[in-house]
C-alpha cells in the first residue's frame, strides 16, 4: 500500500512541478477576473462531479473571502440550484444544463468559467459555446490537451496531465492562486 501512496505524491509533485508555466496565465486570469469585477460583472461557473465541487469551491471563496476581511465579489456556481439543474435535465436535455442558464444570465462584461478534467463533455462545450454567443469572456481550467472546450476558451489553464486526480488537484492549486489575487486587489492590497 505504501508504494501506491508513494507514487500518489510523486506524481502529484511531477505535475505541481511541471506546472510553474502556468503562473504567467494566472496572473493574466487574475487581471481579466480583476477587470470585469470592476466593470459591474459576475463570474459563472460549472463543471460535472469532482470539477463541480471546484467550481463552487472557487465561488465560495469570492463571495466569503480567501484570508482578508473584504467585500463579497459577484460569482455564482450553476451547479448549485438542483431545482434548475434537473428542470432543464427533464426538459431539454443533461447536455443543456449550463448552456440554458448561462443564455440566460451571462451578458458581455461576465466572465463564464468551466472546470472539466477533458473539456469533452457535452454539456461543457454547449455552455462555453452559449457564454461566446453571449459575448461573455470565457475561462476554461482543464486538462490534457483540452478536448472542444479549448477552442471556445478565450482563457485556458490547462493541467499539465491526462490524470483526473492530478488536474483536479492543480485545480485546487489554481483556484487558491487566484483566489489570493483577487482577496488582496479586493482588500485594496497590492497584487501577489
């Protein structure tokens, strides 16, 4: 059992490791999040299963706060309303989950975020693909190689890995990194 642990956190190191390219693209998330809170806009975000729990885990660091005692910032996670979720599941389609809420929500000046460990799920690249047709910015944290979700990305942290257990945990990584960012401009402290 022991070697099987061992190999858990070496791997979890090789990706945090491989990962330090990804600070530069954090900063630039950061800037873009940092800009529309500013302009009056809300981020959305969803993600399926485990990228649910880090899209809501992201959400609630914003609207509660990461380490400073400042203002709650605008993010809503489409996750969590099962009433909606499972009305548009019956209705349309599971496919149709995010697109229909973020039709109906996101406007230009928002920022839509997935999480997804492939980008390939349909119901992801339907709501990335309403959130453009609403001229919304669009984030994506995901990865692999991306899967369709990439090309509708206007902002992509890509995990580099193929293993679900490391991109959701470099997930984790990337939503706190952002959130400290966000925590000190709110705070009106200067930027990590």
């Amino acid at each position: 059992m022991s070697d099987l642990l061992t190999a858990q956190l070496e791997a979890h190191i090789r990706t945090a490791e491989e990962a330090t390219g990804l600070l530069d693209d954090v900063r630039a998330v950061g800037g873009v999040l940092i800009d529309a809170f500013e302009r009056g806009g809300t981020l959305y975000t969803f993600g399926n299963g485990g990228s649910a729990a880090d899209a809501q885990h992201f959400t609630g660091e914003l609207i509660g706060h990461y380490r400073r005692d400042r203002r709650p910032l605008p993010a809503v996670t489409l996750t969590t309303d099962a009433t909606v979720s499972t009305c548009i599941a019956n209705d349309y389609s599971f496919e149709d989950v995010f697109s229909r809420q973020v039709e109906a929500l996101a406007r230009p000046g928002d920022v839509v975020a997935a999480f997804t460990t492939s980008g390939r799920s349909a119901n992801i690249v339907r709501g990335l693909t309403a959130a453009r047709a609403n001229g919304a910015t669009t984030l994506l944290f995901a990865g692999g190689d991306g899967g369709a979700s990439l090309a509708l990305a206007d902002h992509v942290l890509l995990a580099p890995s193929s293993e679900t257990p490391r991109i959701q945990e470099l997930h984790t990584f990337l939503l706190h990194a952002l959130s400290e960012m966000l925590d000190a401009w709110a705070a009106g402290e200067d930027l990590p």
